[in-house]
C-alpha cells in the first residue's frame, strides 16, 4: 500500500459526502481512506465500500488521529479535514511527488473561496508561522514513526505534532494547490474539531487583547508583546487579530500567550480589551466586560483625523494623562494606566567596523559569510564598512558608510575591527584599532605578529575558508586588553637614519585657511573628484578656491 489517507470526522455528513465523492473518481488499489467518526450525533455511514470507518466515543481529534495512524498500512500518510475538499487529482499528485522517496511533502493549498492559500514554490519554501496544520504535508510512515498527536489538550495539536518531527533529510514539494480549505463557514464546528480547537461552543478564555491590524513595529506592537509578557501569569490571554500581523510578532508573543487570527468561530472570555479607538469589536466574541483603550491623542479639532469615543465600554484607559487631557473636550470618565515596558535586561548588539576596499582580496565575500554567521546564530549586530565601493549584497545590519578620513573616532567605539583580507603587508585597520584598545576580527594574515596580535588576547583569527567559526565566543567573550604603545617614536629615527640628519628650510607656508565657494560654471574637480554643478557650495583650501576663482569657475560666498 502506497499511501494512507486520514479522515477524522464529526458531524459533517453533507461536506464528508462531498469529500468522497471527489476521491472516489481517483482512488487506487494503492490508495486506502480510514474515516474515524469521532462519536458523532449520528454514524456516518459513506455508500463507497473502499472507505475503512472506526467508531469511537467523542474523544477528540487528537485520539482521531492517532486511532487512524495506528489502523494506516500506506508507506506515506496524509491527513484531510472532512468538511475540506481536493481537487480531481490530489491523489495522482501526491503520488508523482513521492517517486523520489521524501521523508515529507508539502502540499499548495487555497480556501473555497480563493481569498486564502499558499503556493509551495520551493524545497526552502515554508508556510505561514500561524498556518500549522497538518493537512498540508505528506508524511513518510517511517519519518513518522513513533509519534503521535497530543491527546487530552484542546489547542495547538498539530502545532505540537510538527514541532516533534525530527529534520527531514527530503524535502519535496507540490506546487499546485490540491487541497482546498473550506473557510468561514456557518457553525463550522468541525473546523474547531479538526484544526486544534475546542469543539463545545466557544472557544473560551479569560482575556482577550483585540488588535485588527498590526505593524511589523510600533508602539501598539510594543504594548502587546510586554502586556503579554508581565500578564501571563495572571490571566489566561488570547490575542485576536483580523487580517495582518507581523510573523514575528506572532512568534514572539506566542512563547506567553494564544495568538489567533479571527475567522468567525464564537469566543468567550470574561474581558474584552480593545486597544485601538478605530478597531470595531468582532460580533463573534462574547464578553462581560468591556475595556477601551487609547494610545493616541487628539490629532485634530475637527475632520477626519478629529477622534470621537463611543461610550459603549466598561472602562476607557488611556495610556497617559497627557493623551486624556487632549480628549478633555467629550467629557469623559475614565482611568490613566501608563504603558508597560520590558523589564528584562536587553541583548547586546555588536558594533563591528571595517575600514577597506569591497573588492575579493580584500575579503567581500568573507564578510558577507561572517554578516549570515552572526544572523543566523541570532546575534544582532551593526557593522559599518566604510568604502567607496557599494555593497554587492544587501545584508541587515551591514551598512556601507563613504570613506572618511577620521575612521579611528568610529574604531573607538567598536566592540571588534574588523579585516578579513587574503594577505596584508601591513594593515592600518589592525594596528590603529589595537593601539585603541579595539579587538580585532582578521583572517591568519602573515604580518599579525609584527602589529602585535595575539589570538585570544586582544582578538580572534577566523580561518580563510571560514568553516567552525564560534559565533558564540566572538559575542559572549569580546577581548578586554590594555591598548597598545604605537612604535613612532622608534620608527622616526629609522627614517632619520634613512634620510640623513638635514634641517628643513621651512619654506613652505602649510594652507591652514579654508573658503566657502559657490560654483558659477560647471566643471570636473580633481581634487574633490567629482562633476560640480552650478550653484552648489563647497569649502576648499584658500590656494585653491583663489586659483579657481581667477578661472571664473567659482566664486566666494
């Protein structure tokens, strides 16, 4: 038997007919279907004989499951809700895509109503943080073995399947959307049933934190995220969101609290906080009490941007006895309790420097691995590289300063210098940076021991080929280490040794004295090595801007 399908079913006769009538125009003797009535109203009793039911007494989906994967004899096993739909040829797909013999399939899928969905396009390609489901993979009955679904829980099965899943060696994938989810619909209490929701009537809590729309950052974000964090403990809390939240605001607020997005089953909670004055309330959410909040001031006296509260709350909070005096004209009563903030001490970011040309001996292409070392062990860092050439690769965190002939001043404050180069003759960026008493990230260059590095010391070396470089020792162990003493006085006297002991005439006047000029006619600047344009202002050397002035190029301002 090549694959197994798995069918939980409650109470969804008209859908699960439906369901069945489409796999039955494609089923296969290599195909087997379990349907497990989980104590439903009345039996189901399908007409195709090539369906396998189990009854059990209502005990959830999660025992659902497991029963079918216990009763399952296909070498892959895949999951379908039984008011949800395939297409006329989910099974041919699913079979062309484990010719190769994967661990997991991922399945392209798309609502009834062609408003939601998800195109796979890749074996990198993942789905939605909040989109974690089971009926959107195929699984290898061997990658599977041994696990089961939680049982006795009421929220976040599947989520809790899937995190116990070891890496999959394979990955392939289906790019056409085969499976067709059955979203919003009426009294769908089959749709809790089945994707990790309570079944009785609604789903309840003790708070919920409504937010319509969020932004990937903002103050909103701000106060959700900490009022999650420092309320948790106190209160069972369900954030509710409509159509837009950041994916990683959602998986940082998940490691506290239930996030939800709102597609209509009812909700049931003792408060309802409404933290934004222009969001309307859901109608499917049942509350005792209601809480309006305001994170904003008035904006305007009159117009569109002019606030008017609605007085249909328990309580109004604002968030700051400035943003309530500014509603000072509607009168109203209501309580003043500041924003939350984070409490914890916050992780370091490194401040890396680098001073060099973007070109291959210099090191581009290592910087840019050390720039996804550093993201990828979730180290937060700002490297600023000053250089007259452009970035290759837009990198967060890496940014591109013009060069500047005071880079030591941005050296000083680094956590590390940075110079990841082939070969160095001499190195300014090392030895300017280690007489600051900046620590240093460099390749194994040649010269290191003449400018007085010392691996551990004062810095790190990172192999050229940059394989097993500690991430984690660079941010937890930076090199603290008194600055070393710059040699100039010795080296001046090899140079007067070298040049003879001479005394200078002191002929030259040094051009100490600078002028503001306007252009008056365009020309190419050697000095300042670009096109200037007429009108544009510029500070020159006193000689200079004489010698152009008499040109008729510029003029003082």
């Amino acid at each position: 038997m090549r694959l197994s399908i798995i069918i939980p079913y409650y109470n969804t006769e008209k859908y699960t007919d439906e369901l069945l009538n489409v796999l039955e125009r494609q089923i296969t003797k290599d195909c087997e279907i379990i349907l497990i009535d989980d104590g439903s109203d009345e039996p189901y009793e399908p007409y195709q004989d090539f369906v396998r039911v189990f009854r059990q007494p209502n005990k959830g989906v999660s025992v659902a499951r497991n029963k079918g994967l216990k009763e399952a004899k296909g070498e892959y096993i895949v999951f379908i809700d039984s008011d949800d739909l395939v297409t006329e040829d989910y099974i041919e797909q699913i079979f062309k895509a484990i010719e190769t013999n994967p661990d997991t399939v991922y399945i392209s899928w798309r609502s009834l109503d062609y408003r939601q969905g998800k195109i796979i396009q890749s074996e990198t390609d993942e789905f939605n943080p909040y989109n974690r489901c089971v009926w959107n993979r195929v699984f290898k009955r061997e990658y599977i073995k041994g696990l089961s679904f939680p049982e006795g829980v009421q929220i976040g099965e599947d989520d809790a399947f899937l995190k116990s899943l070891p890496t999959a060696e394979k990955k392939t994938y289906i790019p056409k959307q085969i499976y067709i989810y059955r979203s919003g619909r009426e009294g769908s209490l089959i749709w809790r049933h089945t994707h990790g929701e309570p079944t009785n009537p609604a789903i309840r809590t003790q708070v919920v934190v409504y937010c319509a729309n969020a932004q990937p950052i903002g103050g909103i974000e701000t106060f959700l995220y900490n009022f999650c964090k420092e309320m948790h403990d106190y209160y069972d809390i369900m954030v509710l969101y409509e159509d837009k939240m950041d994916a990683r605001q959602i998986m940082r607020m998940s490691q506290y609290v239930f996030v939800k997005k709102n597609v209509g089953e009812l909700i049931a909670c003792d408060t309802f906080i409404n933290i934004r004055l222009t969001d309307k309330i859901p109608s499917n959410v049942r509350y005792k009490k209601l809480i309006q909040m305001s994170h904003t001031c008035q904006l305007a006296s009159s117009g569109p941007w002019h606030w008017k509260i609605k007085k249909n709350y328990d309580d109004l909070i604002f968030v700051s006895k400035a943003a309530a005096d500014s509603f000072a004209d509607q009168n109203l009563t209501y309580k003043v309790i500041p924003n939350l903030t984070d409490s914890e001490e916050p992780k370091k970011a490194l401040l890396l420097v680098s001073a060099c040309r973007l070109t291959w001996e210099k090191g581009e292409e290592r910087m840019y691995q050390l720039a996804e070392m550093l993201r990828s062990a979730d180290i937060q860092f700002t490297w600023l590289v000053f250089s007259a050439q452009n970035l290759k690769k837009v990198i967060p965190g890496v940014v591109r300063c013009n060069p500047t002939l005071d880079v030591r001043s941005y050296f000083a404050k680094a956590d590390y210098v940075v110079q990841l180069s082939d070969i160095e003759s001499f190195c300014y960026t090392l030895a300017e940076a280690l007489e600051l008493g900046v620590p240093v990230l460099t390749t194994p260059l040649s010269v290191l021991p003449e400018i007085g590095f010392k691996e551990g010391i004062n810095g790190y070396t990172l192999p050229f080929d940059m394989k097993d470089i500690d991430t984690k020792k660079i941010y937890e162990h930076i090199p603290k280490f008194t600055p070393l003493q710059n040699r100039n006085h010795d080296i001046v006297k090899m140079w007067r040794k070298e040049l003879g002991n001479t005394k200078p005439t002191k002929a030259y006047k040094p051009d100490t004295e600078f002028i503001e000029v306007v252009v008056t006619e365009c020309y190419g600047d050697l000095e300042l090595g670009r096109n200037m344009r007429v009108g544009e202002k510029a500070t020159m050397r006193r000689e200079r801007a004489l010698m152009l002035i008499g040109r008729g190029l510029v003029d003082k301002v």
